[in-house]
C-alpha cells in the first residue's frame, strides 16, 4: 500500500524527507511544522492513539477576550458552516482559537499529495478567515463579517 499513516513519528520522516523545519514537544507528545507550502503559520499535529486519530491544527496568533466569546461564537458557526473540510474552534474558558482537522489513523493512509492537500485545506482556511475572526474579536466587528458579500 502507497502512503502513510498520518502520526507523529511518520509526519517527522516525512518533513525530514522534504526538508521541511519541525519542533517536537515531547511534554505534550505533539509536532509543529513551520514553513510548510511557503506559509509561516505553524501546523501542529496532536495525537489521540486512545481513539486512533490524529488533529492537525493551526492555532490563532491572538486570543478571544471574554466580552468577545459570545459574538466569537457565533462567527465561528459562520465560518464552519461554509467549510468543507476542518472546523473552527474556540475554547471559551482560555480563549484559544484553531482551525482543526481530525482523521483517523488507522487503516487510512495519505501520499505526499494528500499530506500536502491537508496542509493547504489548514493554511488556506486559516489565511481566508483568519483576518475576519481576528475583526470580530479584537475589533468589535460584527460576525456576519467572516463571510464574503456576494
């Protein structure tokens, strides 16, 4: 079978095949990729072994104040319900925000193209609704702002 399963210790063979830079915590058993696909944005990946999956996220350079949350809230269901693929979330208790794709592990396998299209759903999804997320939380704009006028 082409491919590979999509953990820590094959995303780390994979960036050093493709001289992509990397950090591993091991405290927190996770990876971050930086520089992928030209983009500075890093990409963690954060294993779940107990439930065979793996997350690939990109965390928001900036966190939610609380008098944001609820207005927060509301813009990341308008954003997630305009994704095809990953999910905003925000924890309200810190204020952290990401953009999160989650896949099985076992039995799925990815090739170089893959990886790199699930890279590109991550940076792209991030670079198109990052900046509106950010107007809503640090800028009082309103949530209906994270969806492009037609």
């Amino acid at each position: 079978m082409n491919g590979f399963p999509v953990t820590i210790e094959t995303v780390k063979a994979w960036c050093e095949g493709h001289n992509v830079k990397y950090a591993v915590n091991d405290q927190l058993g996770q990876l971050a990729i930086v520089g992928l696909l030209g983009s500075q944005i890093p990409i963690r990946v954060i294993p779940w072994p107990d439930r065979n999956m793996v997350t690939l996220a990109c965390v928001a350079p900036f966190q939610v104040p609380p008098e944001r949350i609820d207005a927060m809230t509301v813009a990341t269901r308008i954003a997630n319900s305009a994704s095809f693929m990953g999910a905003w979330v925000l924890a309200a208790s810190t204020g952290e925000l990401y953009f999160r794709v989650t896949l099985p592990v076992q039995g799925v396998f990815v090739d170089d193209g893959g990886f790199q299209f699930l890279a590109r759903v991550l940076l792209s999804s991030v670079a198109t609704v990052g900046p509106s997320l950010q107007q809503v939380a640090l800028e009082g704009a309103s949530p209906d702002v994270v969806l492009p006028k037609q």
